[in-house]
C-alpha cells in the first residue's frame, strides 16, 4: 500500500508554497497537484497553474463538477410541480405556468459549474448558505481522495491553511487523522501571509499575478463574500467579470421560482417582504455602485471611483 499526496492547488500563494513543500519532502510519483474548477475563476489563475506545471515540472488534475443529472430532474420537477399551499408569507409554493414557461426555457446546462449549479439550485449562494464551497470544491476533492483510499492507497491531503486567515481557521490542526486512511496535513496553519510570499520569493516561485492587482486573496472572480473594496477594484480592473455576473443573474433569475435572484446578498435593503426592490437594491450593478461610494455608501469616492488599473494595488505590498 503506497502513500499518495494530494496537495489542493487553488492558484493562490498558500496553495503555491505547500505544493512546493509536498514536491520538496516527497518524490513527484508520489504527489498529485489537484485543482477543483468553479468556472468562476480569473484567466489569472489559469495561467498560473500553466506557469506551475511548466515550472515545477508537474501535471495538475483538473477537476471540474457536472450538474446535468440534477438539472435533468429539477426540469422534469418543475414540469409536473402541482404542489398547492402557501408559504408563511402568504405566497403560493407552487410555480404558476408563467414561471414554469420562463423556467423551462432557460433551464439548460451550460458546462459552466458555478452557474450550473446557481440554476439547478435556483439561487446563488450566500454567506449562511454557503453550498458552493462544498459542490464546487470539497465534494470534488473528497471524492478524489476516496477514489484513492478506495484503490488501496493511504491518502495525505496537504492544505494551504492558515490560523491568521480567518477566525473559522483560527483552530486548523496541523495534522488529521480524517478516517482509517485518510489525513489532513496543513504545514502553513502557523505561517504569515508575508511569510508566505518570502518563501516563494526565495524559491523564485511568481505568486499569481492577481495578487498585484487590488486581489488579497486568489479565488472566485468575484467571491460572494468579496468586501467594498474587491468589488470596486473587479469592477475596475475586470469588469467582464462584472457583466458575466450579470448574465448570470439574468439567467438564474428565469430558472427561479419568484424570478429574483441576486449574486451579492449585501443587504443593502431595509424592506425584505419586497422581492422587486431587494433585487433591484442588491443586483450586480446596484451593488457596484454602491462599492464605488464612501462613507456607508452615501458618498461617491474620490479613490475608489478613480482607481488606477495600471498601479500594482497589492494589499501585501509586493512592489515595495
Ligand atoms: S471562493 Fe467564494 S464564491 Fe467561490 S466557492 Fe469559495 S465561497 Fe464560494
């Protein structure tokens, strides 16, 4: 029985500097680079897992989530839905024939994960519901890893985790025991992000170029939980990314029931009973506006209106 380490590559510097450690303590044979695909990424980060494999001369496997069975059933669901009742607002639950006609028009898999499942689901994710992390990358992982446990290996999963992250890592464990041949191994829980980039830096790694460019973190271009500044600076820098985004709420608000649906939940609204307004309040566009202002967003800023997407804007200082 052999032991296989499966390092998650994101295309962040985190992920960067375990890979090289993973590379460094174990032979090549013996390590698989895995990246899991949301469809919700920056060309950045495609290039940069270019860049790995050329550097570090490795092949990475690309994993990417297939929602067409899922889609499949919720168009059958949706065609036959006779449900009555109503919900604790007062609103029908089941979905009239006008929705079903929007619906069923726009309900196609598109190959692209992330909208895939914002359609399938009806909705887009949020903070307190949080399902793309799981469908897009854990489930796809994990089911990776147990592939391998299940071909007879020991599996060693190698995560770019830090403690200093965020106050969910703040308890990350160095080290796991998952299931009987299954471990989390994590050797950055106690590392800075500075520290992180210095590693790299002597290693003469080139972190992702979207670290020079307003992004603090390498993930979703835009993530739900992006804050003001990120969605200005996306707004600035890409704002294809923008107008991808509001394709999508387009589509996943056909696919909905209520026909609203909305990628930022940033409760820029007072009257939650008001479908029409929330979604008006809280669209991409909206929302956008909104990141462009200062002040709890009364006053248009003179910076962040401007920005300048010429500037290196790292908020780790990497041209200093
Ligand atoms: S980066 Fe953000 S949007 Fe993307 S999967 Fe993670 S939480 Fe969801």
């Amino acid at each position: 029985m052999s032991v296989l380490h499966v390092v998650s590559v994101s295309g962040g510097k985190d992920s960067d500097a375990t890979l090289f450690l993973a590379l460094n303590r174990y032979p090549k044979s013996r390590v698989i680079p895995c990246f899991a695909d949301t469809g919700n990424e920056h060309d950045a980060v495609y290039e940069h897992l270019d860049y790995l494999e050329a550097a570090l001369d490795i092949k990475i496997v690309r994993l990417k989530a297939n929602f067409e069975r899922q889609i499949a059933r919720k168009r059958l669901f949706i065609a036959r839905d006779q449900r009555t009742g109503r919900d604790d607002r007062g609103r029908k639950l089941r979905w009239s024939n006008k929705s079903k006609r929007r619906a069923l028009e726009a309900l196609h898999p598109t190959g692209n994960p992330y909208l895939d499942l914002c359609m399938w689901k009806g909705r887009f994710p949020s903070r307190k519901a949080q399902f793309c992390t799981q469908e897009l990358k854990r489930d796809l992982l994990v089911n990776f890893q147990m592939d391998l446990v299940d071909a007879g290996h020991r599996v060693v999963s190698w995560q770019g985790v830090r403690r200093d992250e965020s106050l969910n890592r703040r308890n990350a464990k160095l080290f796991e025991r998952l299931n009987p041949r299954l471990y989390a191994y994590r050797p950055l829980v106690d590392w800075t992000a500075q520290q992180v980039f210095d590693y790299l830096r002597e290693r003469r790694l080139i972190p992702n170029t979207l670290y020079k460019q307003g992004m603090s973190r390498v993930g979703c271009m835009p993530c739900i939980n992006a804050n003001k500044n990120e969605i200005a600076q996306i707004a600035a820098r890409f704002p294809g990314h923008i107008q991808r985004i509001a394709e999508w709420e387009r589509l996943v608000c056909a696919v909905s029931k209520r026909g609203f649906a909305t990628f930022f939940n940033k409760e820029l609204h007072t009257d939650k009973g008001n479908d029409q307004h929330v979604h008006a309040t809280n669209c991409i566009e909206s929302v956008v506006d909104y990141a462009r202002t200062t002040r709890g967003g009364k006053q248009y800023g003179l910076f962040e209106s401007h920005i300048d997407v010429s500037e290196c804007a790292s908020a780790y200082g990497l041209c200093e």
